[in-house]
C-alpha cells in the first residue's frame, strides 16, 4: 500500500504484525491492541519503535496509559461511512495530547483526506486504486476556509451568525 503524508507519497518503513507472528526485536512494527495488550511485557526495558492498530470503537481509555510508548497510532476504516476514527483522532490530540504519527489504514478516500487532517491525522494509507491515481496527478484538495472547527483556518467572523452562537 502506498503512503501519503505531508503532500507526497514516501516510504513506509511500518509494517503489521499478523496474528500469531513474533515481533522483531528491532521494532518498525505496527501491533493490534489484543497482540500488546498481551505482550507487552516482552517490551519492558525495550526502545524499539512500535506503533498500534486501533479499531473503530475501541474506547481511548483501553489504552491511553501506554500512548507515550507509540511512535504510530493507525486507527483503521473498515469502510468509508465509518466515521468514528475521525473523533478518535481528535481526542488523541487534543485530550491526551498525542503527538506521534495518526495514520488512517483501511478504506481512505481522497475527498477524507482535508477533514482528516484537519482531525489531527498525518499520514494515510492509500489502498483504493482511484484514490492513489487521484494524489499521484493532482495531490490532496486544497480547501483554505471551513465552517466546521478543526487544525486549520476556519471560515471568518461573521459567517453564518446564526451558527456562531456563544454558550
């Protein structure tokens, strides 16, 4: 799969551990949260680089002790309409102040990409075909006003009023 983040597509030095495979003491790998959360202890003393693959739905709580232990939190889109990755993202940023890499695996679409980053994600994991043909010629869109609130420039004073309203 080919990896998009900051405009371009680099090499992804990551890769996933499968069920039942042993991780490599040299670390680069990505790991489910069942594989950690019962090996974990075979990385105690460890500074090998390991990231975490997080499915829709997990509660942030399961696993918030050990985010200074990630470099990589890839929180997956089984499908396109799922959305509840996109609010994972933001409380990793926001309310437990991650700062490692938050990359998108699974089903991304390049019409995501601008309200993932906007979400706190910066990296992607390009499978769907139209979508890599898409950034490979013309890059991600560029929007520069929004509406909603995100990382980025939201729409001016006095748009909308009616949506601006104070608590």
């Amino acid at each position: 799969m080919a990896l998009w983040k900051n405009g371009a597509f680099v090499e992804d030095q990551w890769r996933e551990i499968e069920e039942g495979e042993d991780a490599p003491p040299a670390g680069h790998v990505i790991l489910s949260l069942d594989w950690w959360t019962q090996e974990k202890a075979a990385f105690d003393g460890s500074n090998a680089p390991l990231g975490l693959r997080i499915q829709p739905g997990t509660p942030i709580e399961s696993y918030a002790d050990d985010l200074n232990r990630f470099e990589v939190i890839a929180l997956a889109f089984p499908k396109f309409g799922d959305g509840r990755a996109f609010s994972t993202a933001r409380l990793l940023r926001e309310r437990y102040n991650y700062r490692g890499q938050i990359r998108a695996v699974g089903d991304v679409l390049i019409d995501q990409i601008q309200m993932m980053e906007r979400c706190g994600f910066d990296a992607f994991e390009i499978s769907d075909p139209k979508t890599e043909k898409l950034l490979r010629e013309r890059g991600a869109p560029a929007y520069t006003r929004f509406y909603q609130p995100g990382f980025g420039a939201e729409a001016g004073a006095g748009t909308r009023p009616w949506a601006r309203r104070q608590a």
